[in-house]
C-alpha cells in the first residue's frame, strides 16, 4: 500500500491561465478583455457569448446535480475528446452551455428554449406531477 499523497503533476500545476491568442479560447466577448464591472459588462458591444477557457475564475457556485445528470455530462466531456478531438473538462463544458442558453434566451427572449423549459417545469409542479 503506498502512502503517498496523490499529487497533480507540473504540466497541471504550471499551466498557463492567462488568455491565449488561440481562436477556440477567446474571452467572454470574443476575444476583448471583459469589462471590469457588472454593470460595464451588461452595456458593453454585443458579441457573441462564449464560455470562458480554463482559467483562475474569481467567482464560484455550487451546483448540486442529480448522479444521471453528473454521468450524462461526464459522457458529453468524454464523447467531445473522443469524437471531435476536444479535451475539455466538466466545468469548461458547463460554461459553454450556460453561454448557449443565455445566447438563446438574450436572442429569442420569450421563445428561448430556457423559458419554455421553465416554464414546462412550473406548469408539471402545478399539477403535481
């Protein structure tokens, strides 16, 4: 039985968390710094919506998911390296999907495919189900 402490390794521990000039791992705005404040950020150019690259983030939440939930997306992160040669991992994957949504919902407003799942789910608790 080893003793040892699992440890990440130096590629892990060095890697670069500034932004790159590399086309798939642009910021928020496509590319331009994001604004410094919320409010800045609400009124700046539109562009599209990405997801941020892996990165020191300075926010933080905590999601709880169902285990079906947690291995579907598990399956999605695998599917993605082993289909189209993307390595990402699970968070990376989660911030590009709430990119796509609040595109859509910022795009469509009332026929966004987050309200009508909403409002979908609202209408199952009404009745009970």
């Amino acid at each position: 039985m080893n003793r040892r402490a699992s440890l990440p390794g130096a590629a892990e521990l060095f890697r670069p968390t500034a932004p790159t000039d590399r086309p798939d791992e642009g910021w928020l705005d496509g590319g331009r710094p994001a604004p410094a404040n919320h409010h800045a950020a609400h009124h700046a150019a539109p562009g599209p919506r990405r997801g941020t690259p892996r990165q020191k983030h300075t926010s933080k939440i905590t999601v709880y998911v169902s285990d079906e939930e947690l291995l579907a997306l598990e399956h999605a992160r695998l599917a993605l390296r082993a289909m189209h040669g993307l390595i990402v991992d699970r968070g990376r994957v989660v911030r590009e999907a709430i990119a796509v949504v609040l595109a859509d919902l910022e795009e469509r407003g009332e026929d966004a495919v987050l309200v009508r799942r909403l409002r979908h789910d609202s209408a199952d608790r009404a009745a009970g189900k």
